[in-house]
C-alpha cells in the first residue's frame, strides 16, 4: 500500500481512505512537518510545525522515527509537565 500523504509542488496531498485509524502520517512541506492522523470516527486531524530542529529531524524519518522525535523534543522542552 503506498503512503497515504505526498508532498507536491502546489501542496500536500492526502489520501484518506489508504489512512489506518489512530495511525501517525507525516510529510515536509516548505519546510515545515505537516502531522496527519484520522480517528475512529474517520475524522481528520492536521498539525504543522514548523521548529527548524523538528524539521531537520523530520526529513527522511519513518512513521516510527518521527513520533520518537517528537517525544524527545517534548521531553527536552518541558512540554509534557503540568
């Protein structure tokens, strides 16, 4: 099956239906890290980042790699505290 989200010249393209549910996609996009994900209510959710150390991370990083990236930056950040 191919990669539900392709980075194109004119934008990002999103495949929906080749998504599996609670599933992490990722894509770079103008130097930002575009985040996709459909829920199980088949509701798309869409973030964007675009902090250089992420992106630079991001680029050539699998599924796996990239959701270990942004756990790191959010434990290096403090970002997971209350």
């Amino acid at each position: 099956m191919s990669y539900p989200l392709s980075s194109e010249k004119d934008g990002i393209k999103i495949q929906p239906d080749k998504m599996q549910p609670e599933t992490l996609y990722h894509c770079v996009f103008q130097n930002k890290v575009m985040l996709v994900y459909k829920d199980q209510n088949e509701i798309l959710n869409c973030y964007e980042i675009d902090d250089n150390e992420i992106v630079s991370k991001a680029k050539g990083a699998s599924n796996a790699d990239i959701e270990k990236v942004l756990e790191e930056y959010i434990e290096k950040e403090n970002l997971g505290k209350k």
